[in-house]
C-alpha cells in the first residue's frame, strides 16, 4: 500500500512539474532541480474502520467469501524543493503544493497539509511543508469457507424455570412481558 501511495504522489508530481524536475523519494544526493518526498510518520487511522466482515456474493446470492474491514492509515511526507537558488526552489515548491492539494488531483486519497514544518521534525532548514496522506489498504477476501449446512434444526422450549428467591429473604415479583 505505502509504494502505491509513493507511486502516485510521484506519477502526479511528474505530470504537473516542469519538465526536467526530478521527482525523488527521499533527498537528492547530488544538485539538481528536483522536488523532494521523504516518507517519515505512518499512523494507523481508527477513526474509520469497520467493525465486521463483508460477505462478498456472486449475482445469485451465493456466498464466495468474507472481506476483512477495510483499514486506514495515515502517510505523513516531507516536501522539499531542490535547485541552484532559492527562486527556482520556491517555484517548484508552489507547483508543488498546488498539484498536490488541488481538488482534481484524481488521486484516492485525502490529502492534507500538517499543522507542523519540516524542520520542527528534525529536517534540515529549506523550504518545504509536511503533507499527510490519508489511504485505505482493503485486505484480500477469505474464500476457505466452511460447506453450508445440509440442514438446521430450531426449536423453542416451552417450560418456565421457577424463580429462586434470594438468600437475603427479598420476595421477588413474577412478571410476564407480552409483546404483540
């Protein structure tokens, strides 16, 4: 799931940067022009998790297997702009933020900007921000599946058990609830 993410924050960076801008996971070793995306805080989010299974049907009702709940986590990536002076690095880092927090990025995630910066987390001092992406992994559905029943008996009892009244010697009332 984490590389699917890393794959499409970069397919998406590549396509609204100008050309020739590397798009990198993690800080460049050498100087070019490039936007920089470094993967440091994964979070498990409980917020939205299901509590059951899915049963997962074919067209006439027949049961193929049961689904997981669907978990959530969130990604939290530093940004960074790279280049030969601070102008271009700023451009970069505005097209950056643009692409990554415009609401037709066509991307399936939610995507935010952190309330921190990068250097608050121990990054060195360049421009950036800290973007966190909130993604969904769906686990595989179970198919090894017992046989269905051949058959099912059910029955109701008809006896009443008879109350015991308490050791405290306190007479306990007989109460009959009819519900129509």
């Amino acid at each position: 799931m984490i590389a699917t993410v890393d794959q499409a924050l970069c397919d998406l960076l590549r396509k609204r940067l100008p050309d020739g801008t590397a798009v990198l996971l993690g800080v460049p070793t050498e100087p070019l022009a490039a936007v920089s995306l470094t993967l440091f805080g994964l979070r498990d989010d409980t917020r939205g998790r299901s509590a059951g299974w899915d049963d997962v049907r074919d067209a006439d009702g027949t049961l193929l297997g049961r689904r997981p709940p669907t978990r959530r986590y969130e990604l939290s990536y530093v940004v960074q702009a790279h280049a030969a002076d601070p102008e271009t690095e700023h451009d970069l880092l505005g097209r950056a933020l643009i692409a990554l927090t415009d609401e037709d990025t066509g991307l399936a995630y939610e995507l935010r900007l952190a309330d921190s910066l990068p250097c608050e987390r121990g990054f060195p001092p360049r421009a950036g921000f800290v973007l966190t992406v909130n993604a969904a992994y769906t686990p595989p559905i179970d198919t090894d599946l017992a046989k269905p029943a051949d058959e099912m008996h059910m029955a109701v009892a008809r006896t009443v058990r008879p109350l015991v009244p308490p050791a405290n010697a306190k007479h306990w009332a007989r109460k009959r609830i009819e519900e129509a």
